[in-house]
DNA sequence: TATATTCGTTCAGCGCCCAAACATACTCGT
DNA sequence: ACGAGTATGTTTGGGCGCTGAACGAATATA
C-alpha cells in the first residue's frame, strides 16, 4: 500500500540520484495527504494531520490546493458524532483525473477510461486474430478506440492524465519502443509515436508503453483491492506461463525488462522438450495447450480466454479427465509457486489469466504441492487467489499508470475543471 | 551504487509514511554530497556541485558540515590543470567513522572493525565446533571479541557508529531476537540484549541483528566492488544453499525474513529425499555433503571453509572423481541459476562459501546449464563471480551496516574526534 | 600588468513547515 | 437558556534550507 518515504514515480524513474529542495517536500507531503484521505476513506483535515504527522496549518493549505485542482472534495459537514466542533469531511474526486489504457493482444485489443477511484468507466474491445496483421493496419484501428475513449472521458468530466498502452513483448521502457513481440511478429516498433501520429482528436501528453505482463501485475496492486498486501507474485497462464513480481509495492522488471518467466522454470526433467530448448518447463505441463490436450479439449482457440470455456463446461459436469488434467496442471504450478515462494517468501500468490476462472480446481493440488515443498508453509501461510480485475488487469494497469505519476506528485501540473 | 530519491535506511526501516520538512531536505542533500565524495573520488566543491546538481553555496555549507564531523576531509589544493582558481580537492576520510561486526556461526566467531571506506581494520577469530554449547557461553566469549574490536577501533583513531551481529538463523528484525538457529540449536535468543550484558567495555549504542546471508548479500553490495552491479544475487554454499537477493540496490529478505531458500528449489525429481520432506532439492546434489560424498573425500569437517581444502588439493591435482563432483554440483547449481536467472532477470550472480574457491571448476559446467535454459541469455549476458569478500563477507556486512545508516544521514548524530 | 576564468563565500529572497494563538461550531451540565 | 469544555479550521510569526547573484581569491593567458 505505502510505499518508502518519497513514493518512486511509477512509469519515469530516474535512477540518477537529484537533489531536494522545499518544492519536494511539498510534493511528498501532499502525495501523503492525498494517499490518505484515499485510503483511509473520508476524514476531516484535523484526522488527516493525525494520521500523517503533519500539522492542521499544513493539512490545511495542501487541501486547499488539492481542492482547487480538483481531486479532494469536502462532503459536507460530517453528522456530528462526539463533542467539539464536527469537522468537514474530506474525500477523493473519483471523476478529478483519469487515465486512458490500451491494450493490444493477440487476439484483439482493448481501451479504456479509469477514473482516480480506479473505476472503469468506459470499455471498447475488438476481438481478433491479430497475427501476422501489420503494425501500421493493427496501430491505426488501435489509435481508433484511443480516439473514443479520450472523448468518452470528455464526456464523462474527466480530465485524462495520460495513456498507457500495454503490449505483448520486450519493451524498451527508455526509448518506448516495442522491441519484440513474437506473437505478433514485431520488431522494433515505435508504438507511442505511431499511435500519437494515427490519432483524431488531440490526445493528452504522457503516454507510457510497457509489457502487458508487467502493467497487469501492476494493476492488480494498485486496484486490485489487495488490502496491505504489497509484496505479491502474479502467475498469468496463458499458452505461455509468465510471472510479474511485485516486492514491497515495488514491481521488478529484471535488469533488461526479461524475467518474471516462470514457464521455463524446470519441473520436470523427464518431461516433454520445450520450445527454449530445455525440458520439463513448467509452461510445457501447465500452460494452456497441455491442460486442453490432456482434457482431451480439441474444439477450442489455442489462446484468450474464450479457450477456457469449453473446458470449463467440462469441469463444471465433472468431467474426469478434465478435473485430472487441471490438477495436474495445480500440481506443476505448485511446483513453480513453491519456488517462488522459497525465493521471495511472498505471503500472497495471484493467479491470472487462464488459471483465474480454472482457480476453484487449481487450488487445493497446488496448495498441496506448495505445503509440501515450501520449508516455511508452517509458520507463513500462503494466499493464493485468483485475479480480482481478470483478464482486464493490464488495461485497467495501463490507464491507472499515468494517475499513480498524479498521485505521486499532485500538485505538479495544472488544476482541472469540474 | 545509488538507490532512489531518499536512500532507505538499511536496518531500521520504517515503511509507516513519514511527513517530511527542511530537515529530511538536508539529510538527503548531505547523503548525497557524501556519496558523490566517496564514489567520484577526489573532487572539488565546484565539481560536486556540478555533479549533483546543488548549488555551490549549498554544497559549500553541506561541507563544512561534514568536515566538522570528520567525515570528509581537505586534500589541499590541487595541482593546477587549467585556466581559473584551483579547487581544494575533498576526499572520504576513511577513519571518520567504523563499525564493528561480529558473526556467530557453527563454526566459530569472528569480529572485525571495518572503516568508512569498507577497509578492514582490525579481524580477530575463534574456531570451534558450537553445535550444542549454550548461548550463554557462546555469547559471553563473543562478547569478549567485540570488547577487543571496540578497543581496538579506539586505538586506531576510528570512532566506531554500531555494532553488526550476524548469526546462522532466523531472525525478528524489530525485536531483534534469534528465534531458530537449526544448527545451533537455539531458539528465541535475545542476542543483541544478552551481548551487551556482557559487554565489558562501553559499546556505542546502535546495535543491528540479522541473518547471516543477508548481511553477507549486503556486504558483497556495500564494499564487495561491484561496480554499478546493484541487482545480484549471491549464492552462499557451505551444507545448505542459500541465496540473498539483492534488487535495485534494495535486499529482500522477504516478508517473513524467510526467502533466499534456494537450497530447496527442485532439481532432480528422483534425487535423494531431502530433510525438508520432498525429492531432488538442490542442496542434495550441490552441497557441501554432497560434493564431500561424491568426490570422495572422507577425511574433512563437515562444514566450514576447512572442509574444501582436501577437495581443493584433490582438484589441484586433476583427481578426476573430484573434477566430476564439482563438475556435477555446477550442473545443479546452474538449473538454480538460471530459475534465478528467469524469475529476476539479474545480470550478476556472485558465488560465496564454499563455492567461491570452487568457482574455477563450477564456472564453466553452471554457464553450460544456464546457457541452454535462459531464454533470454543471447541478449542478456550472465555475469558469474566468486564473492569479492570471501567467507567475510557476513562480519564485513555487519559492521558496515551502521555505516550505510551514517552514510544515508551524515549529519544526524554528534561529530566526532580527529 | 591586465583580463578572462574558475573557485569558494556571503547575502538577500523565497518557500515550506511548525508552534501557538485565535475564531468557529458543537456538546454537555446546570 | 447559557456558559464551560472540546475539537476543528485558519491566521501569524519564526526557523530552516535552498537559490541566485554578487564579491573576493587564485591561476592562466595575452
């Protein structure tokens, strides 16, 4: 939930160590106030420099400013519930700022508009086949749904702080271009400037671009409603099997923005070859095409979501080889999760993807594996849960990015309108 | 080298949010003049200002500052290499400050004082098989250890800032209590109150407890000379196979203080049962017993450093059932690796304990294994070392660690002597 | 010797937080 | 009904730390 004592800026983070002055201990000071009255629901300026530590002068000039640019409103005098005088309470403008979030896939794309509550507002989706289309055919129909959104923010009174666009592939975070997607046969492509260039209407100024992975587990942090919980895996299954590593409200993008590849973790040495070369990948016995081979699933797509259904109608009549071939595929992620478990000790596991709505029959093999196998289960019992946000995560992550920048720092740019 | 805005205190860290005012301003404005002296080398104030972006009236105040509290010092003027005024050169003093360590392991203690530059000053140690003595007698003779490097920090002029503990176990940070050390057979031990009971000579006051791996993962970070390698994990060998993860400069200990289990990652399915209940961990067919037991040697301590020394005589001379054993634990220990490898995407891995004088015949078999397993290895070149430190790297930790808290606020305390 | 250049210091100015005093609004007791 | 008590929100003076500009100092160049 909170982060160290200045919170890190989410999407720009220069490593370079800067010097500080009084303009950012106004900064962190009301992100605090602002992080506050956010979390700890509505409260009066007095319970919130209770809270923070800070002063009511302070409190009271910081909300004054964090009024005027339209992200607190006073609710009205609070009924009054002791002696003295009752305070006015203070609570988020959901509809102050919002964020624009899309999301290009395989098999298909999706944009939309979430507001400071992280409330999805708007959603537009095209389903698919996206392979082997063209960057410049897939990116223009793309900036298409950006376009609506912008303008369904319009409409709604949000002003938009930003775009994040979550892709299937290594991303240089730096240079915000997409330098490999495999799915789709991309190299090197320039997607925010591409995207920037194809737009209608005039679009806000910072847009950000990251692996779809990486947005979703951040999605799941910042709205996925974890309570305290902010040191966390999220296991995405799909055909592949990747991991986003969320440590001390921190995700870990790896050196290069590789890692989180739980699917080639080994798990069976004796098991079948995986395309990296290696053996027994645990992406090779859990990954969505060896749970529908050993459900014996043939009339399905070999990827999304839409793959599970048929599946899951087996499941839910009790299919015997369908339970078995989930379990089985619990049993192998037990083994990764049980790994992950002893390297990080994280106290909560988040299963997204295929293996969200697979969760009811996931869970108990893989519990079973994991209590097995993790030397600590004793004394530190694991959460597992399937994904709060679903297959959403990465959109909602992407739109919801540019407002954690805001939050951050909420008094940097310009006041909004009602 | 540098972590992000405000650099997190290393032992205590409060994660509760803190308001902030001019002080917490200067703190980090001094941290930073203070680090860029220690790692830019001999600079002027003009040219400290110049890379850290203060003023040079700021950086003129910070200094005198720091010089007051010893902790930096004038070099004279430097030799003129151009046009202008000739800046007075500053530099690190190293013996402005020090910190005294002390590890507790099965195998005996050791202290050290450790300058400012991460120099070792003074090491004095006591070998002795501990299993089963008391806590009471281990603690009261290292007691007496740390009553000489204190003394002998005194006589050299070293102002000593606190005192690091390092033990075999599992530790509460907060209350500062040993609550499982296995191989000592100690539970909820009060180290750091039962030390200074027994202290004879006055001991300065900040005194950390924590686990051994981790302090050793933090000295390989703090003064092992890494460069700008501040995401690594180092794999500490000896009976067990542990690992301390170091992100972004920042260790994880893991929620609980657990993690770092990579001893118990799976390996070989149908390997030997493990004493943690499950089959083929990684510490069965890589560890200390395993490697004694495979190459043949019979004739060595069971733990230790001591015990590799007939391995590494035998390696010397080409016995070849030793260069297969090492051989073998190098395999293993790169399927560990490269799991590290995919789920971290670090560029580093650092071999410590015993492995670290194995490293010659460990390096080429682990680099085979992780070669063919590492998705991303064409692109991202695996870095692996022996520990720059060696079997100190958990009593330099130590006493470094109060450093780091002087580092990260120079000015909090009182200056000290010349 | 005069000028340009760089270094280090000094001095107002400003922004921010804090502490304390003040005005406000409501409850409680008589 | 009315004052005492309590909690909220605002105003004011003070301190601290950074900035920017100006000033003396030390060296190279013309």
């Amino acid at each position: 939930m909170s982060t160290g004592p200045i919170p890190p800026s989410a999407s720009r983070s220069l490593d370079r160590p800067r010097p500080t002055d009084q303009s950012d201990v106004r900064r962190h000071n009301a992100a605090l106030v602002l992080d506050c009255v956010d979390a700890a629901g509505p409260l009066s300026r007095a319970r919130v420099a209770a809270h923070t530590g800070l002063t009511r002068a302070t409190v009271g000039t910081i909300v004054d400013e964090l009024i005027a640019a339209g992200l607190v409103s006073e609710k009205g005098t609070r009924a009054p519930s002791g002696v003295g005088r009752p305070g006015t309470d203070l609570a988020l403008r959901p509809e102050g700022a919002g964020g624009v979030g899309l999301e290009i896939n395989v098999d298909g794309y999706v944009a939309s508009v979430v507001d400071l509550a992280g409330t999805v507002r708007h959603r537009a989706a095209r389903s698919g086949d996206l392979r082997g289309r063209t960057a410049t055919a897939v990116l223009r129909t793309a900036a298409r749904l950006v376009d609506d959104a912008v303008a369904a923010a319009y409409d709604l009174g949000i002003p938009v702080r930003g775009i994040g666009v979550a892709v299937p592939g290594l991303v240089d975070l730096g240079e915000q271009v997409l330098r490999l997607a495999p799915n789709l046969g991309w190299t090197d492509v320039r997607v925010v400037e591409r995207l920037r260039s194809y737009a209608v209407t005039t679009w806000p100024s910072p847009m950000v671009l990251d692996n779809e992975a990486n947005l979703a587990a951040l999605g799941e942090l910042w709205v996925g409603g974890h309570g305290s919980a902010d040191s966390f895996v999220l296991v995405n299954g799909d055909v592949g099997v990747g991991a986003g590593v969320v440590l001390d409200g921190r995700l870990h993008r790896g050196t290069r923005g590789f890692g989180g590849e739980l699917g080639h973790l080994t798990v069976a040495p004796d098991g079948p070859e995986c395309r990296c070369g290696a053996r027994g990948c645990l992406e090779q016995v859990a990954g969505l095409d060896f749970i529908l081979r050993q459900a014996g699933v043939r009339d399905a797509p070999r990827t999304g979501e839409d793959a599970v259904a048929p599946l899951l109608a087996r499941l839910a009549r009790g299919d015997e080889r369908a339970v078995a071939a989930v379990r089985q595929a619990g049993e192998s992620l037990g083994v990764g999760v049980a790994a992950l478990v002893n390297l990080f000790d994280v106290e909560t596991v988040v299963l997204g993807g295929i293996f969200a709505p697979l969760f009811p029959w996931l869970d108990e093999p893989l519990r079973a594996v994991v209590r097995r196998r993790v030397l600590s289960a004793a004394w530190a019992p694991l959460t597992v849960r399937p994904s709060a946000l679903g297959r959403d995560a990465a959109v909602i992550g992407a739109a919801y990015a540019p407002l954690r920048d805001l939050l951050a720092d909420p008094l940097g740019a310009d006041a909004s309108v009602a």
